[in-house]
C-alpha cells in the first residue's frame, strides 16, 4: 500500500482532532443548554461519553489508514517514545492536533452560539473539591488505559478490523469515572483547543490546571507504552537440542 505524504498525514490529523472536538466536546455544552437548570444526570454523562467514543471510532475508520489517527499528542509522544514513530514527525503531529483542537471548538462555537461559551464549552476543569494531585493521578490513570489499549489495539497480533472499536469502547469507559474529577480530557490538544477557544471569546478558564494535565497525559501514555513494549518482548528462546553444546557423560580420553 502506497506511503501517504507528511502533509496528508498532518492534514489528517487536523481534520480528525476537530472533528473528535466538535462532536465530542461539543456534546457537553449541548447537553447542558438542552438540559437548562436541570441538575447533571449519569444519563448525560453517558450520551457525553458515547459521543466522544463514537467519534473516535468513526475517525480511526475514516483517516487511521492516512496518518493513524493519533488525534492525540499524548498517543504520538508515546508511540515515538517506544520507537514506533520517528521523533522527527513528532512536531508536525502536535501542531496539526492542537490546530485541529482548536478548529473544533470554533465549530462549537459556530454551530451552538455565545450559549455554548456560557455554558462551559467543555473545556477541562477540575471537579468541585478536587485538588492538583488528585487530577494528576486520574488523568494520568485514564491516559494510561486509553494508550494501553491503543498500543494493544494496532498490534499486528490483534484480531484485525477492530482497533476502531476497541479504542472508542475504551474511551467512553474512561470518561464515566474519570469525568466527575477533571472532565476526562486524557488528550492534550482536546484540553488546550477548547481553552485557547474560551478565552477568545470571554469564557471561564483555569490556566493554572494546564500544566497538570498536560503532565499527567503525557506521562500517563508514555508509562502505558514502556508497559506495553513489556508485555510484547519475547523472551529469548532457549538452545534447541540440535545447536546445544554437547555435554561429555564419559571419562576424558
């Protein structure tokens, strides 16, 4: 199968991150604006969390065949950190995530209106009483498991045709109880675009937690990916009996 070019990939990777943005971010201010004052429900959190699932599923179907759909800046910074990626293409993969992060929370913008902005617009932020290292650890646990699964999902040994699936299962798992704590961002682009976006247009955002998620992701997916290159190294196999050294039982000649 014919290699696409870099800028196809990156092109790709923008256009994945938005829409993973737009249909999964969007899905909270959504929520809320048709809920009005009505108190937040386990039933919207799961809608929540079925949104960003089956965005992603419908991305690694529709452009992991291009550029792999990372659509996450943690998942490349791991997949390189374990050699499955060269580190010169690290770079270009960010920028195109947060470039598409942000385009997507535009689109919410867009399509939802100021009421969306009012309304939060998703952008990650801590839960009421949650302190820096309690969202540390449980975005650090959910990007754990995300790339956990990823890592699992693309290895040639896996049953074929169900990455898509496996990932975006695994996504909507994470956010039901990593959610309440820090709104489940577990991806660095789908935390900064939403921000970058509230802020432009006078939204509520809490700088200060930045630099806790983007730490906790980044470390949270490259532990998964030095895990998974564990459990995936073969030990060395053991002499077969036609190259073993011959041991003498008799008596030296």
């Amino acid at each position: 199968m014919e290699e696409n070019s870099y800028p196809q990939k990156l092109l790709a990777e923008t256009l994945g991150t938005a829409v993973l943005v737009f249909i999964g971010v969007g899905s909270v201010p959504a929520a809320a604006i048709i809920g009005g004052d009505a108190p937040f429900t386990m039933a919207q959190l799961g809608m929540i969390s079925l949104a960003f699932a089956t965005a992603v599923i419908a991305m690694v179907y529709a452009i992991g065949h291009v550029s792999g759909c990372h659509i996450n800046p943690a998942i490349t910074v791991a997949l390189a950190a374990t050699r499955n990626l060269p580190w010169r293409l690290v770079p270009g993969y960010i920028a195109a995530q947060v470039v598409g992060a942000v385009l997507g929370s535009l689109a919410i913008v867009g399509v939802l209106g100021t009421e969306a902005v009012d309304a939060g617009l998703g952008i990650a932020a801590y839960g009421e009483g949650v302190g820096a290292g309690q969202a540390f650890f449980a975005e650090a646990v959910g990007t754990f498991i995300l790339a956990l699964v990823v890592f699992g999902a693309i290895d040639r040994r896996a049953v074929g045709g169900f990455a898509g699936l496996a990932i975006g299962l695994a996504v909507f798992a994470i956010i039901i109880p990593v959610a309440p704590v820090t709104g489940s961002s577990i991806n660095p682009a789908r935390t900064l675009g939403p921000m970058l976006t509230g802020e432009l247009f006078g939204g509520t955002v809490h700088w200060t937690q930045l630099p806790v998620y983007l730490v906790a992701e980044l470390v949270g997916a490259v532990v998964a990916g030095v895990v998974y290159s564990a459990l995936k190294a073969r030990p060395a196999a053991a002499p077969s009996q036609a190259t073993a050294p011959v041991v003498s039982e008799g008596v030296p000649s």
